[in-house]
C-alpha cells in the first residue's frame, strides 16, 4: 500500500511539473488536414498561435505535449490553410457590382465608370463600399488584398477597424478625379497618405496607385517611380490589360505597355503589376528578372473580353503571378476562389495541355506565390514558424467536398466561399463558426441598400 501511494504521488507530481514545462500559446488553431503551402499535408495538424506571429507547427499530438492555451479553435472536419490573397482590388466598387455590364474595357471604363465615380464617390461611399467589401471577403476566405481606389485614408480606417491585412494604394491620375482637380493635388495627396501610413499599423501598408500607361504621363510616372523608391513603398498599377490599350501605348509612344513602364522606373521599385495580360516573350524576361509581381484577374478579363494573360509562360519563366479580383463592378463579387477555379481551368484550354496549371501551382498563386507577387512574402502566405498568424478554415461537411480523396484538389476545383467557417488575422479571430465578428453585419448590409437606393433614385434606375 505504501509503495502505491508513493507511486500514485510520483505520478502526479511527474504530471503536475510536466504541465508546468509546457509554453503557453496565445491560441492553437487544428484542423484535419493542414496545408502550410512549405510541406506535405500534415493530418490532424494544429497551428500555435503567440500575439501576432506562428511560433509552432506540427501534428495535434505535438503542438498539445508542447504547449498549453486557454483558446482553441477546432480542427474536426476542417482544413486549415494559409489566408487567400487577393492581388488586385478596388474594394469600393462592390457599391456598382451589376451597373454597367457585357462592355469592352474603354466603353466600360470611360462612358459608365469615370462619369459614375465622379458622380457618386466620396468619403461615406467608400466608407459604405469598403465595409461592404471588407465583409464578403472576410466570409470568404481573404485575408490580405491590395487595393486601389479614392480617398485611401477612409479605405485604411476601415481596413484598421475590420481587421483584414491590406496595401492600400492611393490612386493618381493626370485628369480630374473624385476629390482631385488632376495629376498635381492627387499625388500631393498620395504622398502626404504614405507618409501618414508607413508604419503606422502592421496590417496596413501605403502605396502609390498611378492608374495606367494610357492616363498618367512618363514624366508623371517617372515622379511615381522616384518617390515610391525613396519612401520605401511599392507600387500598383493596371499595365498591359487590353489590345486597345496596346495601341494607344504604340501609338502615343511607339512602344508597348510593359516597356514603356519600364523605361519611366517602375520596374526598378516593388510594383504590383495588375492584369499584365499582353506581355510578348522578351517582356515576360524581362518580369522574371526585374521581379515584378504579376496579378491575374481572370473573371475580369474574360468579362471584358480584356484577352487571357499568359499565365502558363510567365510561371515557366519565374514570373512571380498572383491572383485578383479586380473591382466587384467588373467581376462581379470578390470570390477569390471563383479566381481560383477559373486560372485552373482556362489555361488548361488556352494551351491545349491538361497538365498546364497543376493545382497546387494555382493554390500557391491565391497564398505563397500571391503574397511574392504583392511583396510580403517574407511574412505572410505560409503557416511556418515566425510568419504571421494569417489563415483560414475550410469545412468539410459539404456534399461537394465529400468523398476527400486529394485535399489541395479539393480546394482548387470544389471549395467556394461559403465552407470558410474561420478566418483569422494576424492572431485576430475575425470570422469563427461562419460568424463575422469584427463587422456589423446588419449594419454592413443596411447602410450599402440605403446607398444603391440613392444611387439608383438619382441615375432614374426602375427599383426592383
């Protein structure tokens, strides 16, 4: 009897110092499968979780005999990943998704787009628009994107508040625009943004967003190109999107899109080249080597009948290429998985080769190779030690995921954005169980109605 006693205190104490050796963790987020985009799939896998940052992966077995925490996040049926990337936006818009639909790009942009914004947008429709935007991304799986639109500093509260992770480009333009007489107050304001940003929340980082070749000078692209090398901040801007943009550029400069940007610096700096849909061999070289990140937005371009980028060659040559949705106005949501699917399947057709997009290479354009594209590779895009704590949950219990034979697959031919049940920035729980926490939703949705009634009462629109 003695000798049990002694055994059983043995024991407790054995277990009791055991647990007191364990780290503490912030969170531990587990998931059936994980797919950290750096190895294989892990099985029952478990993420921990410490302020912002990843500081264990591995097996639920060894993140539990590890480390203790007071928040867990479950992992049964579910797969856990690194958060989508969306590389080219103008969050806004989703405040004109269906106005201004089956155009050409210059139609579109020029006798529908320009005139509405210069109409419609100020601070409370991109406050409105943002949120708006902010919540179908959240529920959607996207946990960082770059966005382009006006009155960036109502875009970056938003972004603050909500708690997504964005580059927030501040649009500039040689013509009139929302809040802007032309080119001179427009990058004033752009700068002073930056300025006010750079640093200012870890989330959030400021750029410069000339809008095209075909709207802003060289001289004026040049003084982008300067200035963003000298405070450190990348660039966004639409090149190379369409034919009729090629002629204009060949006619105003006997040149191409791509070299013409090149020549002025861009290429020189971080540039988030969005659509980058007709670069000939020689310009998609010279991409690879100057590493400029390339954003695909396939939904847009084939709505705009804009032409298919040459994904295919571009990834062959080590063009870092991302994935976009472009504006919601154009799209017409901000599904990255719609993006996802489609880059899966149009390059397959366009090059005759079934094995031309394999899946995982598309899924890392939407994580890893996304966030190389949009230069935050070093810290986001895969869940590995020291990266930051930005990923999702998928669940699994949905007929069309249902049997699972091959995860990444599934992913890329089946998910869509309503099996994210989680999503998580930088530590944060932004969506649990398919609830939206950081938002108001009711509000969300409430306030975008009152303003499309205004919109569509002062356009003389029928209310359906």
């Amino acid at each position: 009897m003695i000798r049990l006693h002694c055994l059983l205190f043995l024991s407790i104490f054995t277990n009791s110092a055991f647990a007191e050796t364990k780290l503490k963790a912030d969170m531990i987020v587990y998931g059936d499968y994980l797919v950290t985009m750096n190895t294989d799939i892990i099985y029952d896998g478990a993420v921990a979780v410490q302020g912002n940052t990843i500081v264990a992966t591995g097996t639920r077995a060894e993140i539990d005999q590890k480390y203790s925490t007071k928040k867990v996040v479950p992992g049964k049926d579910r797969i856990l990943m690194p958060g989508l990337i969306n590389g080219h936006n103008h969050s806004a818009m989703v405040l004109f998704r269906g106005m201004a639909d089956d155009l050409n790009l210059m139609e579109w942009l020029t006798k529908y787009i320009f005139p509405m914004e210069g109409q419609f947008v100020d601070p409370e429709f991109i406050r409105i628009g943002t949120r708006l935007a902010c919540w179908e991304m959240i529920r959607g799986g996207t946990t960082t994107f770059v966005d382009m639109y006006f009155y960036p500093d109502t875009i970056a509260e938003v972004v603050q508040d909500c708690g997504l992770r964005a580059i927030i480009a501040s649009p500039s333009i040689d013509f009139p625009s929302p809040g802007f007489k032309g080119w001179e107050d427009s990058f004033k304001a752009a700068v002073e943004f930056v300025i006010r940003w750079k640093d200012k929340n870890e989330r959030i980082t400021p750029a410069f967003a000339p809008h095209a070749p075909y709207t802003v000078s060289p001289f004026h692209l040049k003084e982008v190109a300067d200035k963003a090398k000298e405070l450190g901040v990348p660039v966004s801007m639409h090149i190379a999107e369409a034919p009729s943009e090629v002629a204009d550029i060949r006619e105003r400069y006997n040149n191409t899109p791509v070299k013409h940007v090149a020549e002025q610096g861009l290429f020189d700096i971080t540039l988030i080249a969005a659509h980058m849909v007709q670069p000939n061999p020689e310009e998609i070289a010279m991409l690879a080597e100057k590493q400029v990140g390339a954003i695909h937005n396939p939904s847009s371009n084939l709505k705009l009948a804009a032409g298919i980028a040459p994904v295919a060659e571009m990834l062959k040559a080590g063009v870092m290429v991302g994935l976009g949705t472009d504006g919601a106005a154009s799209n017409n949501d901000l599904d990255m998985w719609e993006e996802i699917h489609l880059a899966a399947l149009i390059h397959k057709n366009r090059v005759g080769d079934p094995t031309a997009m394999p899946s995982l290479t598309v899924l890392k354009m939407a994580t890893s190779m996304g966030a190389a594209a949009i230069g935050l590779g070093d810290s986001i895009g895969v869940l590995e030690v020291g990266k930051l704590a930005d990923m999702i949950q998928i669940d699994i219990n949905s007929p069309g995921l249902t049997p699972m034979y091959n995860v990444i697959s599934q992913l890329v031919y089946t998910v869509d954005s309503d099996d994210v049940i989680t999503s998580i920035v930088s530590g944060k729980i932004l969506m649990e169980e398919g609830i939206v926490l950081t938002l108001d939703a009711d509000k969300v949705r409430n306030d975008a109605l009152e303003k499309s009634a205004e919109i569509s009462k002062a356009l003389g629109l029928r209310k359906l």
